[in-house]
C-alpha cells in the first residue's frame, strides 16, 4: 500500500497464469506484498481460451511509491 499517494510512483506490470480471475488477484497480490509501498492497481485477462493445465495468461498492474532516500545527501556547512 502507498504511504502517500501525492509521491511519484511508478507503474509496472507481471504476466502470470492462473485459473481464474479471482486466483489471478491473489497471485498479484502476493507479488505486491515482496515490494515495499506496491499496490495492485488492477488485473486483466488476456487469453480468452485455456491452456492444456486449464490456466489463463494476465496481467497484473503495480504502481510503485518511489521514495527519495536522502540519507546519503551530503551537506557542506
């Protein structure tokens, strides 16, 4: 989840297989949750027909805060 969402983010994306549209949201979640302030923005579908092991191909879509760390700043005083 984003601390604040005024930050720049940046927005990527996942292909993954699954079996149902409810599965995919649950995979993509579980992806977010490795990346710190990652948030799923949305899950779409793409293949319309099965594969053999009975999956699906999506795409699951992340926005990203990008956070300036300005520890390493140095300051000349």
């Amino acid at each position: 989840m984003l601390q604040d969402p005024g930050n720049p983010y940046e927005e990527w994306e996942e292909t993954i297989r699954a079996v149902s549209l409810a599965a995919a949201q649950s995979k993509c979640e579980l992806i977010a949750s490795q990346f710190p302030l990652t948030e799923v923005i949305n899950v779409t579908q793409t293949a319309k027909t099965p594969s053999k092991n009975g999956t699906y191909k999506f795409i699951c879509w992340f926005r990203t805060e990008i956070i300036n760390d300005d520890s390493n700043i140095e300051i000349d005083n």
